[in-house]
C-alpha cells in the first residue's frame, strides 16, 4: 500500500534486527517496516528547512 501511494523509494534498507525492521527511504520522509507491516514514518526535513523554522520562531520571542 506505501508503494501503491508514494511510489518506489529512493533507497531501501535493511532489514536489521529481530524482529527484523526495513526503511523505505523518501525524499522527505522514511517509512519503517516491521515484517510487511508499515509501523512507522518520520519526515525528514532538509536542515535549511530546520533552520528557517527556527528563526521563524526565535523571532516570535519577546525580549524580557
């Protein structure tokens, strides 16, 4: 079904582990497998993206 949805990714690895856990690697996000069960996804944003996020909310912040 993540196939069908996103697509092949960019890179698999794995597995590694017992029980054993595979990544499916996406431009912005990784999908974890456990056997042929999607157990979990984390995006991944580039760091430019991470520092853009944290000026923005730096300069949401008061001075004391």
């Amino acid at each position: 079904m993540v196939r069908r949805h996103f697509g092949e990714p960019v890179r698999r690895l794995g597995p590694i582990g017992q029980p054993p856990i595979t990544q499916w690697v996406y431009p912005d996000f990784i999908v974890y497998f456990e056997h042929q069960h999607a157990i979990h996804a984390v995006w991944t944003a580039p760091s430019s993206a991470l520092s853009l996020q944290r000026d923005a909310h730096d300069s949401t912040r008061q001075a004391p």
